[in-house]
C-alpha cells in the first residue's frame, strides 16, 4: 500500500492516535486469520499506539467517562473497526481472547522491532513505547515491501540498561521477565515509582519522547494488576 490510499489512511489513523507500524504480505500461507467470508487474509497492516500519540484521544472520548470498564480497548475497537472497514479491512484485535492473535510475532515479521528482555518488542523508532492495538487484514494482497531497515535496538545495545533498572531483580537476561515478582513488588504500595511507568522501560534510552505520562502508565499499572 503506498501512494494517497496509504496517506489518507496515516491521516485518519493520526486523527483518531494511532499509527502504522508497518506491514506484511502473506500470499500462499495460512499465517493469518480467516476473513468473514471464510478467506484468508493475505496482507496484514500493524496498527498501534504510542505513550503519547492515543491518550490524549481517549481522554476525551466518551468511554473514558462511562464507567465501564476497559475504556482503551472499547475505544480502540469503536474508532479502529470503522476506519478499517470503510478502507476495506477487516480489523483484529490483541485483547479479543483467549487464544489471542500473535501479534508480537507479527510485529517481528513487519520488522524494526527486537525481543527485549522485558518481554515488550522495542521498535528502533518509539524503543519499548510501542503498543499493539489492531491489525488491519486485507483479502488482496498488497505488495507491501520488506521492511530492510534497521532491526529494534537491542541486538546492539551493550549494557542494558532495563534489566539493572528494575527495583525488584525482576529482570534477567538468562530467565527474562519474573511476572509474578513484578506483580508482588507492584502490590507492596502504590506510591512506588514503577506505577508512574516501569522503571525498566523508562531506563532504555531509544525513543523516550514516545514514553507514557504517569497517569497513562498508572491505567495500565491497573490493567496489568487487575489481569
Ligand atoms: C497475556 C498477555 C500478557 C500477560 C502474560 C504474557 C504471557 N506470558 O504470554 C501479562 C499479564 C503478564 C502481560 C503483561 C504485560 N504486557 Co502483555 N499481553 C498479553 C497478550 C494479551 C496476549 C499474549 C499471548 O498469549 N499471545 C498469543 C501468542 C500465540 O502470541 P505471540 O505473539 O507468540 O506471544 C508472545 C508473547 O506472549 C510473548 N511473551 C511471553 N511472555 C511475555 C511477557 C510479557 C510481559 C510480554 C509483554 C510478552 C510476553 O512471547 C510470545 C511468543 O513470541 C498480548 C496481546 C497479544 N494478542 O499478543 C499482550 C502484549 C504482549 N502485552 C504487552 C504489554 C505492553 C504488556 C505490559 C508491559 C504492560 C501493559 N499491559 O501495558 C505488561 C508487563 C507489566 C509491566 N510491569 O510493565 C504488549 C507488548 C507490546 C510490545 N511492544 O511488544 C502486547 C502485545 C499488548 C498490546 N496491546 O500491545 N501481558
Ligand atoms: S535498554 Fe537496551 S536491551 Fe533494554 S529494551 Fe532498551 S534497547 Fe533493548
Ligand atoms: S514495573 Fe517495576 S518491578 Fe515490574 S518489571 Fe518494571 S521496573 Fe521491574
């Protein structure tokens, strides 16, 4: 997808705080999900959010106020299924589950993300800041071209600073992430510093402008308790 079908899309997608994070073709495999009609997708676009790039957006939107729960994943769906569907896509979703699509695989595919040792994908552009929030599935094949740039950064990034960061040893580069001791360091008191963002994730110096502000991190914090 290129040319001014791809830049209205960027447009609308930016209007509502979303991004494309790139895409892939699957033309003769059985990758993807089935479509409506019974077809396999054969081209898939990422669709995701940084820190700052959605908040904003669902603040003031009606789900942040009405009460119920899972306000970003409610406005997410609402605002991504329409503008996928009237660009002919058919959108899925990382929090419809379980079993949940494997979005961080496909993210792997579309290229520029590495494995951290957090768990997260960080993207060479927005580093661990990048969240995963649809993936638009195409019938036809869009000839998207293979992404050649650069791989995320943590091939590359000697000291790592993420895993000394953690407060709770939650972090090793032999085991990865401890979800358990995150959890039971994050209960001891909600005045810690990791309910404004993990520490980890703040301490990774690729793209810090795209991090979260304390109240974004805080809702996420909740979810990520609360599951
Ligand atoms: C279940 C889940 C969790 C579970 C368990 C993860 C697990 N052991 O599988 C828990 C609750 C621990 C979790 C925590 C977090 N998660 Co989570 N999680 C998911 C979810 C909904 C499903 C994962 C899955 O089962 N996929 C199915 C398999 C088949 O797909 P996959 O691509 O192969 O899955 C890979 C991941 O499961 C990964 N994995 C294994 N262990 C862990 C642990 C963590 C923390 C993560 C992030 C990934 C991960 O390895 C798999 C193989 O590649 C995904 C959304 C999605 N649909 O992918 C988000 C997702 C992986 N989570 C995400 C994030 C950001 C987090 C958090 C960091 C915070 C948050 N919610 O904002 C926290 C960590 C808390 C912290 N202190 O910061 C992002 C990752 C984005 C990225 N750039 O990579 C995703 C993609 C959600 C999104 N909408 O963007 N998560
Ligand atoms: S600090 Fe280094 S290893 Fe950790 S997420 Fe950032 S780039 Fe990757
Ligand atoms: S939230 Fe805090 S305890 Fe959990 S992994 Fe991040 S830095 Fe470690």
């Amino acid at each position: 997808m290129s040319g001014p079908a791809a830049a209205a899309l960027t447009k609308r997608l930016a209007a509502a705080g979303f991004l494309c994070l790139g895409g892939f073709d699957a033309p003769d495999e059985a990758s993807l999900p089935s479509l409506s009609g019974g077809a396999r997708a054969r081209s898939l676009l990422l669709i995701g959010s940084t820190g700052p790039s959605v908040w904003p957006k669902l603040s003031s939107s009606p789900e942040a106020s009405d009460g119920t729960a899972d306000p970003l994943d409610r406005y997410t769906r609402r605002v991504l299924t329409e503008i996928a569907a009237s660009e002919g896509f058919e959108a899925a979703f990382p929090f419809d589950g379980p079993p949940y699509h494997p979005f961080q695989q496909w993210a792997r595919r579309c290229g520029g993300f590495s494995q951290s040792p957090m768990g997260v994908l960080a993207h060479r552009d927005y580093g661990p800041w990048a969240g995963f929030r649809a993936a638009f599935l195409s019938k036809t094949p869009l000839a998207i071209q293979q992404d050649t740039r650069s791989a995320g950064p943590c091939e590359t990034c000697a000291d790592k600073p993420c895993i000394t960061a953690c407060p709770a040893g939650a972090l090793t580069l032999e085991t990865g992430y401890d979800v358990p001791r995150c959890r039971d360091h994050l209960a001891t008191s909600r005045s810690l510093d990791c309910w404004s963002g993990c520490l980890a994730r703040r301490a990774c110096p690729c793209g810090r402008e795209h991090h979260q502000g304390p109240d974004n991190a805080r809702f996420h914090m909740e979810s990520f308790i609360g599951l």
